[in-house]
C-alpha cells in the first residue's frame, strides 16, 4: 500500500501520460485500471525513491512505499536487468545478513543535452544522475535551420564516440521562447528568430533512432534542474527560476510541477512592460523587463556610461563588467546596482502575482550576488504590497554548469524515471 502523498503525486503524473497519449494518438483506446498499471506506477515510485535516497536498501524501501517486500524485490531485479540500478553490499557487524544497497547506476544510461541561445549552441553528454560528462559549444546558426540543428546533433555524436558512449536513453533540447512541449514546436523564439519550428520533427528526421525526446522553454528547464539537482531541491515546493542571459525567462513550478499555462507561455515575465514607450525589446514591443534586466541591456549601459559605441574593440562582455566591479570600477558597479534595480522592479511584480516560496536566479549576472542582491531587496521591499512579509528567500542558482544545459539534460532525465511503460 502506497503513502496517501506518493498515490497523489504519481496518480497526477499518470493523469499527464494519459492526456499525452491521447493527444498524439487520439483514435487508440488507454488501459487503465489493470494491474500492469498498478505495477507500472510501483515501479516509478521504487525507482525515485532510489534516486532520491540512495544508497538504499529493499527493506527501507518496502517499509518507506509499504509494498509488499516480495513486490519490491521482483521490480528491484527488473530495474538491474535494465541496468537502471546498481547494488553493493552493507558491511554491517550488527546485523546477521548483510543487506545490499541499491543507487542509481550513474553509468548505465545517458542522455544528450542541448541548449539553443542566440549566440551560442551548448552541446553535452550527462548521466542520469544530472553529472555531466563532457560539453562542447558551436555559434548558433538559427537561419540555417535544419542543418544546424545536423550540426548539433553531429558534436553530440561526436562527444558520445569520444567518451565510448553507445545509444543515448534520451535528449533534451532547451530554447529561449514559447515551446510547446507536448508537440516538441517552438511557438515563438524573439532571439532566434523562429517562429512555429517543428523542431522535434527536424531532430527525428535527422536521427530517427532516438528514443526520449523532450524540449522545453530554457527558463522552464533550468527550473525543473533545480528541482531535481540543485541544492534547495528538499526546500522546493512553489517556486521561481528566474533565467537571466540575452533573454529573460522565468520557470514557475507549483506543487512541484512545472506550469506550462494554456498556450505554453505562462512565465514570460520578461515581456511586461515597465515603462510605456521605453526600450525597444527583441519581441518587437517597447518597455519590456528583458529590455532592461537582461545582459545586452547591462552591457548597453556600461557602454553609454563609459561613452563609447557598442562596436568598440574590443568588445565587453557581462563578464568582464563584472571583474571591472570587483576590481573597483565605479561605473561598472553602478551599472550593475541598476541592473540590481530593474530586477527588482520585475521580481516585485512576481511576487504581487505568484507569490513564491522561493525565487532563484540564474546566469552570468548571478556571479554579481553581492552587489545586486542588496539592491533587488531593497527595491522589492518597496515595491511589494505592506501586508505581506517583507523578507524574500532570494537565492542564485547552485547547479554547478550553466542551469539551462542541466536543465535539457533533465528533461530527458525526467522522463526516464517517470516511466510508467503503459501499453495502449
């Protein structure tokens, strides 16, 4: 018998499976209510639980999913068989039969991960466990379309021969913009100029052979990264990923689901509007938080302040603003304390809106934490409602490689473990 939580949380992802399902096959009938369902969804919930508390062994799982132990040993030996699994044994003095631990077997399937920016393609390998095995990078080339997106497909490959990595279990590909995630489409992509992409058909034209294959806005995978992967991950209920770099997306995750909203395109905070008539943003309005927040807005204002064109040479980068403030540059802190400030103008409006738990940030900007995080608070503690409690949990990203990349790793990551392998 499962926890009332584990029944409710599984019975919601099953609901998502199904409504999938049947989205992309219409005419066929779904079985439910059998008992390959019931042991389908056992076998999900064996599976993270190891991930989630391994080492571990038979016994704590059947006492912690209060399965029958015969149940929990006959999906344990199918996930071995699956090499999803790994066992060793307990030495343990105490005890009279030493138990066998049971973890994720980090290096018996992996997964592709590419992320699309606007100026540059990262390209990796991971293992199911979220470590990355090697990255590589390419100059995106979105106009070029189907063979660009051959080209990123030939460096994973390439980085799969050089590591002797077979068959990949999936891919994960994150876009800036409105994706449809189900129908694998990028709707709308300002900063790569793709508007109604079918990009998961390119990507199986291409390679037929590949099994999962999962895409999604950046912000939004960066944001189910963190929830897997990242250091607050038992903190994470009602949250916000906040992704900062030449576009500005935000993640927002409810009950520790992803929200996708009606059309794909809940979360794109960075399109409000601040300032009526202000800057002109890639989306082709004015005024825009991203116009304002994101890093070419920063740069822009370090170039105006130091009274130079943006084609100088050599050219700064948010990077380099950044050491500049560090090594004492007034101007380049006093452009970042602004950046600081239109942060918190957006993130004040999250909060009126959504009201999170949590809101993390992540990108570049976030290597500046000590000096605009005490400008984002005081801005937001200004602009938020006097009822509320004034203190925010304001934290940047702890994923160690870039949030975006880990992010498309998850996707395919995600759907490995929640494999109910329902037959229709």
């Amino acid at each position: 018998m499962l926890t009332m939580g584990i029944i409710f949380g599984l019975f919601e992802q099953l609901i998502e499976i199904n409504e999938k399902i049947m989205s992309e096959k219409e005419k066929q009938n779904f079985i439910s209510g059998n008992s390959r369902v019931v042991r389908n969804i056992n076998r999900a919930v064996v599976l993270n639980i190891i991930r989630e508390k391994q080492p571990i062994s038979r016994v704590s799982i059947a006492r912690l999913t209060r399965l029958n132990k015969s149940t929990v040993s006959s999906i344990v030996a199918g996930l071995l068989q699956e090499n999803l699994i790994s066992e060793e044994v307990n030495a343990d003095r105490n005890v009279g039969r030493n138990p066998y631990n049971l973890s994720i077997n980090s290096k018996g399937h992996y997964v592709g991960a590419v992320n699309m920016d606007s100026s540059l393609t990262h390209i990796a390998v991971f293992t199911i466990d979220g470590n990355m095995v090697e990255a590589t990078s390419m100059v995106t080339q979105p106009q070029q379309g189907k063979a660009f997106i051959a080209r990123c497909l030939e460096k994973l490959a390439d980085l799969q021969q050089k590591n002797s990595i077979g068959q990949l279990a999936g891919l994960g590909v994150s876009v800036g913009g409105i994706v449809d995630s189900i129908r694998a489409q990028v709707r709308y992509a300002p900063n790569l100029g793709w508007q109604n992409l079918e990009l998961g058909q390119l990507i199986r034209e291409i390679n037929p052979h590949i099994g999962i294959l999962s895409i999604e806005n950046d912000a939004k995978a960066s944001a189910l990264a963190e929830l897997w992967f990242g250091r607050f991950r038992s903190q994470l209920g009602e949250f916000i990923f906040l992704s900062v770099g030449v576009g500005l997306g935000t993640g927002i995750v409810v009950g520790k689901k992803l929200l996708a909203g009606e059309n794909f395109a809940a979360g794109e905070f960075g399109h409000i509007t601040l300032f009526e008539n202000g800057e002109p943003c890639a989306c082709g309005d004015r005024g825009c938080w991203e116009a304002y927040a994101c890093d070419r807005a920063t740069v822009a204002r370090y170039y105006k302040h130091k009274g130079v064109k943006p084609d100088v040479i050599p050219a700064v980068s948010l990077q380099d603003i950044i050491g500049f403030a560090f090594g004492g540059d007034a101007v380049a802190r006093k452009v970042l304390l602004q950046t600081g400030y239109y942060l918190g103008l957006g993130i004040s409006t999250i909060i009126k809106t959504v009201d999170p738990g949590m809101i993390i940030l992540g990108g570049k900007l976030a290597q500046a934490w000590d000096i605009i995080y005490p400008e984002i608070v005081r801005t937001v503690e200004r602009k938020t409602f006097s009822g509320r409690a004034k203190k925010i949990n304001l934290q940047p990203s702890s994923l160690k490689e870039s949030p975006r990349l880990v992010g498309a790793a998850t996707l395919a990551i995600k759907e490995i473990f929640s494999d109910f392998r329902i037959t229709v």
